[in-house]
C-alpha cells in the first residue's frame, strides 16, 4: 500500500457496486492475422463485411471508463431502448459528478425495471448517505442484503452507514461481516468512490473500525493508514492505541512504533 496521502483525511471511502460487471467492452479493432500464402490463392468474390460499429452503450462504457461522465450519458440516452442496467451506468455516472438529484433518479428507474437488484439498491443507498439520509440509506441496505446475503461491499457500506449514526457495535458488527466474507473488502480500491460528508468526529470513528477490520484481517498498513487518520481526526488517544489489545500484533511492527512516537511528540 503507498504513503498515506494527507488529502485523504477529508474523505472517507463509501464503496458501491461495479457498474459493468464481467462483460466490460473496449472500444478496440483488432484486426484478425493474415492467412499463410498458398502458392496459388484463389480470388474471393465475396463482398467484404462491414466492421460491427459500437452501440451507444458501448460508447458510454469507454467514456465512463475515461471518466468522461457527462459525455458517457449523453451517449447512453442515445440508446434505443432503456434497460435497467442503462440507467445504473446513468446513475453512477451522475453520482461520479455529484449529481446526487440524477443520480436518484437514474436509480430508481432502474429499479422499476428491475426491482430485485442489488447493485442498484447498494448505489441508490449510498446517495442517500451522501445526502446525510441515513435511516433511508440503512433501509436500501437491508433491502439489497435480501437480494445478495454474501455481499461483502453491501455489509461494510452498511457498516459505515450505522458508524455514521453512531451506531458503533452495529457497525462494527457489519464491518465484522464484511471481512468474513472478504478479507480483502477493506484494501480493494478498485470500485468507484463518493465522498462521505460525515463530520471530523464520525469519520474518525469509521476510520477506526476500520482500522481493527484491517488488523483482523491481517493487513497491518491500511490498519495503520485508518488508525492514523482515526488519530488525526482525534476520535481516540496514543495511549488508548497502545492498551488496546484488539493491536497487540501491530506492538513489533516498527511502522506502529513511529506512529506511536509521532503522537507522543505532538502531545508534549
């Protein structure tokens, strides 16, 4: 994991579902490779065929995989038909932009169609968590769980939503979830992002449970990168950090003892 980035004590990461799943297409044009000559090649009549031009939505995806948001909707309201997961690809691409009113929107267009999607239930959740609706957001939540218990992204958006409301031990309890079922849930920085708009005192404590998630799962940099930042934002105290037994196997790591001198120094 890199150097703790200093911009990063502003936000907190909320992850939601992938938009593309495992059929992400490219716009490429690969051309096939060139039959070996035969000493005497028959001339082909055949009319050649024309190359597949790429569909709207096809286009889109390339623009939002550039992070041309704006572009890659006008592109996906050029498609013929709406499906369900058009208007998720809609609704991400406006919640990337902070278009929380489309993105809203976008969403439960799709969830007319169809009503049982998790994904979209997990993306429409974490709008209304950006919008501070909490309780709203702890109901889609629940509501995508039913759709997809083994959902590791869904349980630790939840938990944050819960950390959120200062509801640390059912927070914790999601978070405990999310690592069962993914240890890797809380260091996996490939899906999309929104910025969390919790105050110093919430994001401190996210950040620390975060932290334990990381060191039960055994990833001792994103526990101490949390636990820094949990800190900084003065949710909890060097001393605290050092009795807390739930780090007893971070106490040998040098990384935790600079962390710990550091504290020390700007406590004095």
């Amino acid at each position: 994991m890199g150097r703790f980035d200093a911009k990063r004590r502003l936000w907190l990461l909320i992850f939601f579902a992938a938009l593309f799943g495992s059929s992400h297409i490219l716009l490429s044009q690969a051309t096939n490779p060139a039959p070996a000559q035969s000493p005497a090649p028959p001339v082909s009549t055949a009319t050649p065929q024309p190359q597949k031009q790429p569909t709207p939505e096809e286009i889109g995806d390339s623009l939002t995989a550039r992070q041309r948001y704006q572009a890659a909707i006008a592109a996906y309201e050029k498609a013929t038909e709406r499906t369900a997961t058009l208007w998720n690809k809609m609704g991400i691409d406006y919640q990337m932009m902070f278009n929380s009113k489309d993105a809203l929107r976008c969403y439960k267009e799709s969830l007319k169609l169809d009503a049982r999607n998790s994904q979209v239930l997990n993306n429409l959740a974490t709008v209304y968590a950006s919008l501070k609706e909490y309780g709203q957001a702890d109901k889609m939540y629940r509501k995508a769980l039913k759709y997809d218990a083994q959902s590791a992204l869904i349980y630790k958006n939840m938990g944050t939503n819960l950390l959120a409301e200062h509801k640390y031990d059912r927070g914790w309890d999601a978070y405990k979830r999310a690592i069962a079922l993914d240890p890797q849930i809380f260091s996996d920085h490939s899906s999309p992002t929104v910025e969390n708009p919790a105050s110093v005192q919430e994001r401190g404590a996210m950040n620390y449970y975060m932290a334990l998630g990381c060191v039960r799962a055994g990833y001792a940099d994103c526990a101490l990168q949390y636990l820094r930042m949990a800190l900084d934002e003065g949710f909890i105290t060097r001393k605290k950090v050092a009795a807390d037994a739930e780090f007893a196997s971070l106490r040998d790591n040098p990384a935790f003892q600079q962390l710990l001198k550091e504290e020390d120094k700007r406590s004095q």
